[in-house]
DNA sequence: CTGTTAGCGCCTTCAA
DNA sequence: TTGAAGGCGCTAACAG
C-alpha cells in the first residue's frame, strides 16, 4: 500500500508555522534556530515522514554525496572485498555509492562513466578494464570530478591512485619459495600484456635471480585471466615432463583453476607440490592444511582510497591542485600448510 | 588535470545559436526540430562535451531513473550473483544502481533505506536482513515508491517479492538422496527462526516422509548460518556414533563450513558420506567430482525482479494497483559426484 | 533570531 | 518549427 508523494519542505514549514528557511536551517544546523522552534520543525519533520529531496539539494548545493564506483569484474573475490570495504566506508562518511560492474567489458565502462557525468557524482572511484575504449585516457583525464584509480594503474595517465606493490608481492613469494629450497617453480601469470601480471613475474624473477636462482623461462605460463586459463596451464604444467615443485598462481580465477586441476588429478598438496596464490578468496580454507597466500591489504586500500578521494573532493570542485598521488601499499606473505620445503 | 565545471543547457544553445527549448527537445526526441539544427545542437553538444544534470532533470520530471538495491549480505556468493545480474539488467533499461549493503546489520538497512527515499529512487529492490528493526514492517508498507523483496520475504508484509519455492527445495534433495539409498541423512539448517530454513527442512522431511523414511530429529543441526557455524555443526556430526551417511547443507556459509570440516578430518566425498549443497559458489568445482547441488534460478530471479519492479515504476507514481505479487520461482538439482549410492 | 526571495538546470506548456 | 517563461524543492543571501 505504498503511499501518497513524499511531503516538501513547505508542507513542514506549514505545519510548524514556520517559514521554509527555519526549516532548513533547523534539518541543516546551519544558522541559528531558537530551541522552541528547533523542537515545532523537527515533530512536524518526523509526523509527516518528510525526507529531504537529494535532487533539490544537489541542483542548489552543488554537491550530491554520490560516489562513483566502477569495478572492472565483481566475480573477483578480491574486488569484491574492496566495494564491500569501499561501500562501508563512503557511508559511514555520509556517501551514497552509485556501483557499477564493467564485467571487464569496455563498452560497459564508457557507458556507466558517462552516466556517473550526468549523475554528477562527487567523486569516482575506478577500478579499470584490463582493455580501455578509444578516447578513456582522455575522459578519465578531463573528468570534471575527483577521480582515482584502484588496483590498476594506466600508463601515462596522471591520476591518483592506490594500488598493491605488485614486484614485491612477487619477491615475497620468490623468497618464501627459495626458503623452502624449491628450484623448479612455475607461474601461471595471465596476460603479459597487463602491468600487474609483468610485476609480479617481475619480482619473482628478480627474487629468485637474488637468491642465485634463475626462473626457467618454460615454466612460465601466459594466457588470460580467466579460471579456465589457469586450469589449462595447471594441466599443462602438471604434466610435464619434469613436474614443478612448486607452482605461483598470481590471481583469483587462476588460482581456482589450479586448484581444481590438482584435485582432479588426485594430486597432494604440499606433498605432490607447493602451491602459492595471491590473496585470500573464501575458499582458501578448503585447502588442506591452509594455503600459503601473498596478500594484498585490501581494507587499507579501501580506506587510503576513501580517505584520499574525499580530500580531494573537499580541497575544490576539481582535483587540480597539486600533483596526481600514486600510492603503493605494500602486500604481506602468509605461510600456511600449502607450501613445503623440498625433499632432498 | 581535471576541468572547469560541465557545461549547461544554456551554453550549448548560445553555442548552437539556438534557444534551450531546442536543445533540450532534441537531445530528448521530443518535439519537432528541422534537421539543420538538431545538426547544430548535436555539435554543439559534442564539442562541449555536455552531459544532462541528472539532479536538474529528475526535479523537473519527478523522475530520477534510480534504483536502489539494499542487499542483506555481499559476501553471500548467491546475493552476489543476484547483484550482477540485477545491475545489468537495470543498466540495460536504462536505470542507474544505487548499491548498500546491510551485512546483516538492521542499523545499516535502516539507515541506507532512508537514504534511497532522500534520492527519491524509483524503485527498491530489497534483499532484507534477516533481523528486522522496530518500524520496518511500516516503514516498507508504506514506501512511497514501488518496492520488491527478494529471496526473502517478511512475513505479514503485503509487498511484492520474488522467492525460490524452499520447500520443493527440500523435496529435491529429499527425493535425491532417497533414490540413492541414503537412510541416515543430516542436516546443516542453520538457524530455525529464519523461514527459509524451516522451509527448506520442511520440504526435506516431507519428501523423506512420502518416501516412508522418517528423518532423525537428533540429526538436525541448528544454529546460526555462519561458516564457522556450519564447521562446528559437521564437526559435531562426523563424530557422531553412527555418523550419518549424507549431510545436506542449506546455504553457502554453512556448505563451505562443511567442507572445510571435511577436509580437516581428512573424509573422502563420496566414499565416506555424500554432500549435497545449495546454490553454486564459486569454489564448487574444488571437491571432487563435482558437487551435487540444489540450484536456485538466480537469473530468472533478477530478471522477475527487475522486469516485476520496472512495470510497477511505470504503472503509476505509487505501485497501489492491484495486490502484492508473490512470484516462487523452481529450484532444480544437479547431480554431480559428491552424492553417491550407499553400499548396502 | 526569523522570513522573503532568487535562482541551481532542466523540461514543458504556451505563444509567436 | 522555434522561443520565452514558469516552476520542480531546496539553500543561501539578505532584510526585517
């Protein structure tokens, strides 16, 4: 039985037997409203229901307590653990969050960034597609509002953004691995093409290149990010000729796909072979006995880039003023059962 | 580098050489204009990189092309892939989201509902907490816009909802592991307040029933619908004197804590007991081989959601036509390897 | 302290 | 076919 059309702020002012603006200086607690009346403003608020109308504020104010949040594929665990902190966060501020997938689909994207223009969002909060779509550079550039970048940085654009210390994340696990005396290591890294994917070999690399070991080139797995990819390469890798003793899987899906390529090959983990993954996906605990994880801080992510987004929108209508802040936070290593020293 | 303020209708008719009317009926499509100046404004448009205020537009129209969608709980995989959905289906029909998550805190629904009135969205989609809090009953009565529920609905609430049928939801995992000769069989229900649970084990003891097997009362584990809930509960029944033959676990939190437990004992799925599951979470594809499940229509939920709640927005400011529909949607099995025939 | 008033940007009559 | 004008609900300046 939903009701009649929400009451203005006239109808409130009526029955206070006030004028509109004490009834906005009182909802507001701008200006100075004497108690008696604060009292009369707030009973006839509360009788009617009455709730503010954002539009009307927004046209007036300028400013729509509206944040933007793109998010390139919310299949991933990990982003979705960013929206969730994300969300919590621009609330508790006082900020709606207008969400939007792209589904790694840049079409989508474009479409859903043109609409946050019309929304006039106070500020977006971007976790690009892996692809971008002809003119994005541009757009994000120009965007009339305060904008950052999570998790993915795109080259040569001056924007701020958060995002992991990927090399390191790669020399942690080259590090932990070398510790266990493991030599044959394998990486299922996804596209070469995207930056973090190359950070991460990177850093493992260069880890394992620290310890006087050299990363067989051969054992380096490239394709897409997708789970099925990284079942294909755990496959491949599996049955190779000479088995890995321990294998990098450097994302969400891939990690998934290597995981199910194991237990339908009724290989043991950390017996058969060691296994490294990069965050903390739900399913984490169904590996026996635990997995050994690079982790990236996805609340202080979620809190520098609340914190940092909202500075700038305070600081101006735009973020102009100084220059755009990169922000690197750094990963940590959790070792748990999925990885073993090597017998010798 | 981020630019000056959006340009507005007024530039880009000074632009065009026109009036605002004619920008303003040919960007909409509305009203006559001779093709030379739809060209004019059109450029004009584009070269300014105009972009509607949407605040401007819905004060004016009354409408704000907004829906907001107040979700019980994010990390729930099933909700997660009812948000998916829900987005692009709302995007595709032109229609912006705006996300809250509750996680299961009254507060937090409370709160952000009141916000979706201030945006004056459309319509609300409402996956509710399962705690209610003082007023809610009202408070959705009397919406002032069309409102749906989803997956869960309120018990005395007269409002539109979308649900899976939990008690055939029952049946089938009742007739399933019947017909493989499961005699001993558990169940993981979380917590009986909740109507889905009792529901579903309604629906699993009536189809046990009508198979002449009468279900063991001691096996019925309730508590809460956490994953450490779930874990303790198949903890305490795989230590069970006569431990039961299958364990059927209703929700995701709870499956994954069963599994997790499973694993910890080191138990072989099906050798040792069958499992079956609701929904599909990503990780159904770790337990070998493969996990029988009950489904429930995730897609053909959003799209009833969507589709139920669109035609409510454009019958009328208020959604007071006709009663409150009630929609049950089928849930259908899917046997996988984690169910296997007892030996006799 | 309180009230009156002028727009914010847009769409939609209504006149020309 | 085109343009001028009013007003959606609200806040901020200003007047009393």
């Amino acid at each position: 039985m939903p009701a009649a059309p929400l009451p203005t702020i006239h109808e409130v002012a009526r029955l206070a037997g006030v004028s509109v603006a004490t009834v906005s200086k009182t909802l507001n607690r701008s200006g100075k409203v004497s108690e008696l009346l604060q009292a009369r403003v707030n009973a006839a608020a509360r009788k009617l229901g009455y709730a503010p109308h954002a539009s009307a504020r927004s046209l007036r104010s300028g400013a729509t307590r509206i944040l933007g949040l793109l998010v390139a594929d919310l299949a991933n665990p990990y982003f979705l653990r960013l929206v969730e902190s994300i969300e919590r966060l621009s609330s508790a501020a006082g900020y709606s969050v207008i969400l939007c997938n792209s589904a790694e689909d840049p079409e989508r994207e474009e479409r859903h960034l043109a609409m946050l223009l019309s929304q006039r969002a106070d500020g977006v909060i971007i976790i690009p597609t892996r692809r971008g779509w002809s003119g994005r550079q541009a757009a994000l550039a120009d965007l009339p509002m305060p904008g950052i970048l999570v998790d993915r940085r795109i080259e040569g654009l001056e924007l701020d953004s958060v995002t992991t210390d990927n090399v390191a994340l790669g020399r942690l696990a080259a590090e932990h691995l070398d510790d266990l005396g493991h030599r044959r290591i394998a990486v299922i890294m996804g596209s070469p093409e995207h930056q973090i994917a190359r950070h991460r070999l990177d850093g493992l690399r260069s880890g394992l290149a620290s310890r006087g070991t050299t990363l067989d080139e051969r054992l380096i797995e490239k394709d897409n990010f997708s789970e099925a990819a990284g079942h294909a390469a755990a496959m491949r890798l599996l049955r190779h000729a000479q088995r890995p003793t321990a294998i990098f899987a450097t994302n969400n899906h891939l990690s998934l796909g290597l995981l199910r390529a194991i237990a339908e090959r009724g290989l043991s983990i950390p017996d058969d072979l060691s296994v490294i993954a990069v965050d903390e996906p739900p399913w984490a605990g169904l590996v026996r006995p635990g997995m050994t994880i690079v982790t990236q801080p996805s609340e202080a992510i979620a809190q520098t880039t609340v914190s940092t987004l909202l500075s700038r929108v305070s600081e101006g209508r735009s973020g102009v003023e100084g220059e755009a802040r990169s922000i690197q936070l750094q990963p940590a290593l959790v070792v748990r059962g999925s990885t073993a020293a090597i017998r010798t």
